[in-house]
C-alpha cells in the first residue's frame, strides 16, 4: 500500500572493485550505492534483510529508512535500480536514491486489469491483451500506489482501454499519453483467419467472374471479324 515504510539496516562499505563485490556475494551481502544529497555512499546490505524490506505490501514502492552502521539515524529513500543474476535468480546489486518526503517523484507503477472473467466480449470467446504493463508517475514518495487497478468488466468485442480511461487517485499524476492503450479485447485469431479466408475466397471468385466475361465478350467478336474476312473478295 502506499506510505508504507520500512526500516533497512546496512554497512557502509570501505573497499571497493569486483573482487570485493565477489567477496561480499559469497557472505550473503548484496553490494549497493546510496545516492542522494551528498556523496554516493557504498553499501553492503545483508541479502535477507533487503527481501524482507522489498517484500512488504508496498513492494518495490516501499520507502526505506536507510540506517548505515547503526548510528540511529535514517534517511528515507527508494529503490531506484537492481540487478539480478540471469542464472540463480537473486538480487546482485542494488541503486538507493535518497529522497525528500514533501518533494514529488516519478515512479513506474505496474498496472492490473481486473474483471477480464466477466467481460462480456470474453465471454463471447474474444482475447483480452495487455499491450502496457506499467505507467510512469508522479507523486509525493508516501503517495506512489502500489499497483494500479484497470476495470476490464464491461469491455466488450472490439473494445479499447487507454491510459486517459483510468481514474486517477489524488495526488497522482500520470505521465505517459493519455491515447497509449493499455487493454484490448479482440475476436480469437481463428475467426480473424477465417474472415479473412472468406473476404480472399470472395475475392478471388469475383475475379474468376471477370475473367470469364472478359473471355465470353472476346469469343463474341471473334466471328464477327471472321465473318468479315469471308467478305472481302480475293484479287
């Protein structure tokens, strides 16, 4: 939910380079860098304590009270990057980007379509899609959603849903073109081949109909001409 905040406890790091950053992996560390209104800080942050901050209802949206070393004070931040290792799967580095909390930020937020089940065009056997996945933002830190819910409910065969469909919360201001479609319900691609199979059928016979009456307009003129040959006289 929005405004969650969550404590995250890390080590400021006094070595840096890839051998260290190797080091720190096998110890169950994730290596990261604090920016914000100073220096960039150089973090080591322990491997389950930044799940645990990044798996609360806010997700990735949650802001973090940063405390390095255990000096007792924090500095409230977000996750602005991270990277993942392609092959096991975990979180290998992490960017913090301090922030202040009366000031706005821009986000990318996820966007989730709910009531596809009872949409009348998939009722009728029609193929909800999802062309965009998120919408970026503007909102105080506290005030960036979670998630953003899209009602698909009443979509209908052939139905559009663009970002400029969504109600927006207040304090939330999106960024992205209101035209940019985010949800469409179109017939199964079986019917669409089908149709289009019939338009070229139909098409194709059109064409074999004027062929034909090219063909019998062209075997009508031929004896006339033949007749006129027969009446010229010879020498």
């Amino acid at each position: 939910m929005a405004g969650e905040r969550t404590k995250l406890i890390v080590k400021k790091r006094e070595h840096l380079g890839s051998a260290e950053t190797r080091r720190l992996r096998r110890e169950g560390l994730v290596p990261g860098v604090l920016y914000g209104r100073g220096e960039p800080i150089a973090l080591a942050i322990e491997e389950r304590e930044l799940r645990r901050a990044l798996t609360g209802k806010a997700g990735l949206h949650s802001i973090l009270d940063v405390e390095i070393d255990g000096t007792g004070s924090t500095h409230a931040s977000i996750l602005k990057d991270y990277q993942v290792d392609k092959v096991r799967g975990g979180v290998t580095h992490v960017d913090l980007h301090e922030v202040r909390l009366d000031q706005t930020i821009t986000a990318s937020v996820s966007v989730h379509l709910i009531g596809g089940d009872t949409a009348p065009g998939v009722k009728e056997g029609g193929v909800l899609s999802q062309p965009l996945r998120e919408i970026q933002v503007e909102a105080l830190p506290l005030e960036v959603p979670e998630h953003i819910d899209l009602d698909v409910s009443r979509m209908a065969m052939g139905d559009t849903l663009r970002i400029g469909d969504i109600s927006m919360q207040d304090g939330v201001a999106f960024l992205d073109d209101p035209e940019t479609v985010v949800a469409t319900l179109t017939a199964p691609t079986r019917a669409i081949e089908a149709e289009e199979a019939e338009a070229a059928e139909a098409e194709e016979g059109e064409a074999v109909e004027g062929e034909a009456a090219e063909g019998a307009e062209a075997e009508g003129e031929a004896p006339a001409e033949s007749a006129a040959d027969e009446s010229t006289p010879e020498g």
